[in-house]
C-alpha cells in the first residue's frame, strides 16, 4: 500500500484524534464562555480536518492497489492534520491541563 503499508498505524492516529476531539469538545463544554468563544472556531477547524483525512482514509482502506493520486491525497490530508495538531498545541495545553488537575 503507497500509505506507507501500514493500515494499523492511520488507523490508530484517526483513532488517537478522535479521543482527542471528544475530550476537548468535552472541555470545551464544560469552559467559561470566553474560553469557548475563543477555541470554538480552531476546534471547528481541527475536527474538519480529521473528517477530511478519515474520509479520505476510509476511500482506499481496503483497496489492494488505490489510485496514485487517490493515495496523494490521503498522504496530504494527514500531513495537514498532523500541522493542525501541532498548531492546536496551545488550545489544548489551555483547555485540556485544566482538566487534568
């Protein structure tokens, strides 16, 4: 598979993400007001993304040989995800440490 032919890694990331998302929407949630409104539009975002990779993902999955350029468009959906996540990386230390105290 041109995905690095390994299913079980993506799938585990989706995964990883989408834990993620349910407990910052959770914090999210559960945040005064302010704190909400500020987040709300970068978690919006951050979940399309997701939507978009695993939607893609889900296209080639169990396809022995997908298309070229099917796969190029997995690979660049992941890669936008993974900047995503790291540009969330405030958002989430804001909203989530809080949580774990």
């Amino acid at each position: 598979m041109a995905t690095g032919g390994n299913r079980e890694e993506v799938d585990a990331k989706i995964k990883a993400w989408e834990w993620d998302l349910e407990r910052l929407r959770v914090a999210l949630a559960r945040a005064p007001e302010p704190v909400h409104a500020r987040y709300h539009p970068a978690f919006t975002e951050l979940y399309r993304a997701k939507e978009v990779v695993k939607s893609r993902w889900e296209e080639i999955r169990g396809v022995y040989r997908p298309e070229p350029a099917t796969v190029q468009r997995v690979q660049e959906a992941l890669a936008a995800v993974e900047a995503a996540w790291r540009a969330a990386q405030p958002m989430l230390d804001d909203v989530l440490k809080p949580m774990a105290a």
